[in-house]
C-alpha cells in the first residue's frame, strides 16, 4: 500500500499553529512516532513533550504563529518542504526549508528545519 506523506507532513504543521497542548498533542499523535526527534537552528529536541515544550515557547515568542507549505517534494522515506512562517495576521514573517524522515508506518521520526535565525 502506497502512502501519501503529504497529509502527514500538513497535520504535523498544523500541530505548530493548534493554541492548546490538548491540540497540538493531538496533532502531533497523528503525524510523528514517539520517539521523533526535532532539530533546527535553534533547538534539538527528543519526543513528544519535549516538541511540544517548544512549540508552546514559539507561541509565547510568535503568537498566533504558523506555517504554510509552499512546496513538499517526498521520496524514500524522506520529504523536503519549503515553507512560510506567518504572523497572527497572516504577514509572512520568514522563510525556510525543513527535512523529513518517515517510518515504514508513514509518521515523521525526525524532521530538521533550516531557517535563518
């Protein structure tokens, strides 16, 4: 069975744009293995709580920040996704291009974002 990544790849930025944990966990449940881990210029996290510890500071530093995936090119387990970050306002606010890599389930066990600081 063939899967499509892309859902996948969307539910877990939807997770960075959900206001509540109770959200974002939800979100996360259904996109990325437990074990996941997260890098980018800023941060090197391990599983869940420790992403969702991070996306709630983003909040805190962006509020009502959020992405929106420009382009999503996927291949062998892996995915590349140019995005935008956005304000509250929908103002793009940055750029940048993130990494995926996905299990045999089909979730991201790792995802490495690339993004000036």
């Amino acid at each position: 069975m063939k899967i499509d990544h892309q859902p996948t790849w969307e539910t877990y930025t939807l997770a960075w744009k959900a206001e509540s944990i109770d959200d974002k966990r939800a979100l996360i449940g259904a996109s990325l293995a437990r074990d996941c881990a997260y890098q980018d210029p800023l941060a090197n996290v391990s599983g869940w709580d420790e992403l969702l510890a991070y996306m709630a500071d983003f909040h805190q530093q962006v509020p009502g920040g959020h992405f929106v995936t420009r382009r999503f090119r996927y291949h062998n387990g892996h995915s590349v996704a140019q995005w935008d970050m956005l304000d509250a306002q929908g103002k793009v606010i940055g750029d940048g291009v993130s990494v995926g890599h996905y299990n045999d389930a089909g979730r991201l066990v790792n995802v490495t974002g690339f993004f000036d600081t």
